[in-house]
C-alpha cells in the first residue's frame, strides 16, 4: 500500500486476545489493511463483537495491534512506548464515545477544557479558552456555557464531548458510537455536525456506526465482519 498522503495506514494487522493464558486467544482482527488519506471520513459498521472499537482503540494508541503495522501521522505505533503513545494521544487524537464523559461538577467550558489540564501552560494565554467559547457557539451551545451536564439533553452533552475532542485541533476523529445513546433527530444532528466539522476543521474522521443511513454520508464505509475489512 502507498503510503504517501495516507493519514491512517495498516498492513496485515491482527489482534488477539488471551494469549499465553490458559485459555484459546480470541481473534478478533485478522491481518487488516486499511488507507485513509488525510481529511477523508470513515464509517465502519459491523455486528456487535465483531472488533469495530477494537480496530478504533488501536487507531488511537489506546491499545496495540498483536501483529502487522500500524502507521498514523507518521507514527510507527508499534514502535513508541507509553510515553510517547500518551503524548500522541494528546497531541494528535480526538476522541468522541456512546457515552459522553462529562465530570457533572464542571461547566460546559470546564469539560472542554479538560484536556488542556495536563499541561496548563497551553492555556494561560487566553487562546484555547476563546476556542472552546467559538466551538461551543458553532454547536449550538453559546447560551449553555456556565450550565452543568445535568442541565442538558443528551444531544446536548454529546456536541458538548465533541467540542472537548476538537478543541486541540486533533488531525484525527476517532468516534465510537457517537450517537448510539441519541434518539433519531438527535443522532441525525449529531452526524451531520460531525460530518460539517471535518471539513471546518481539516482533520480526518473515523467513525464505527450501527447506523447505515449515517455511515453512507461519509467518503467510504467498510463493512467488519470475520475480523476482516469487506465492502458493504
């Protein structure tokens, strides 16, 4: 596979679970190739069990392939260590799950600012703070910011745990079930918000859908299934 202006790029990745316990491992990826060019959107769907969020956690350093490689941003994953892994994560992935993860303490702004916590010199300047504000005004939420998570609607709190992943300008999205817990209006809002941001944000998207009708908006949609990529 060319790997020039890949963002995301696998060659015969495999994972497996169990292994050197006593019991049989459990395959769950077999021997993957994947391209996804910078600024392009993904939608993989797929059976529950079938690997999706796995495939998703390798692709975001949260876990490691068992074989094969994996190249994203430029990155050799399965050559970094810890360190290195967590500062990739940090600095080059967004994240957005089923579930939204907000602290209930915390106002709006708060959460988003979340992830600045780790390194609070990024934002004595005022800058991220002012990011966060015009991202949560371009969501909707302009008139929510000093509100707790409890105060909101589920379709809410979600665009909120999109914002909190944008708002380092991650060059990729990775989402799990971003609108699994939404009703339908609210999962179609979702989508096409996330589908606008991408393009507003030049950065690249994969998401892992149940949802055909959502995962058909996207530049290319590959069917799990067998622990193998098929098309649908």
């Amino acid at each position: 596979m060319d790997q020039e202006d890949a963002l995301i790029l696998l060659e015969k990745v495999s994972k497996s679970y169990g292994e050197g316990e006593n019991v049989a491992p459990t395959h769950v990826l077999s021997e993957v190739d994947l391209k996804v060019s910078s600024g392009q959107t993904l939608a993989i769907v797929g059976p529950s069990g079938s690997g999706k969020s796995s495939l998703l956690n390798i692709l975001g350093a949260l876990d490691q392939a068992t074989s094969g490689k994996v190249m994203v941003a430029g990155r050799d994953l399965n050559a970094c260590n810890e360190a290195e892994l967590a500062a990739f994560r940090r600095t080059t992935i967004g994240f957005v799950f089923q579930s939204h993860h907000l602290l209930p303490q915390l106002s709006v702004v708060e959460n988003v600012l979340v992830p600045l916590l780790a390194e609070p010199s990024l934002v004595t300047d005022g800058s991220l703070e002012n990011r966060a504000e015009q991202l949560l005004d371009r969501v909707g939420l302009s008139h929510r910011l000093d509100h707790r998570p409890g105060q909101l609607s589920g379709g809410e709190r979600q665009r909120v745990a999109v914002v909190r992943a944008l708002i380092r300008q991650p060059q990729l999205l990775l989402a799990d079930e971003p609108t699994g817990a939404l009703d339908h209006q609210a999962s179609e809002n979702l989508g096409g918000l996330l589908l606008e941001l991408n393009r507003e944000e030049n950065m690249t998207l994969v998401m892992v859908t149940h949802s055909r009708e959502l995962a058909e908006r996207t530049d290319k949609m590959w069917v799990l299934k067998g622990g193998q990529l098929c098309a649908p």
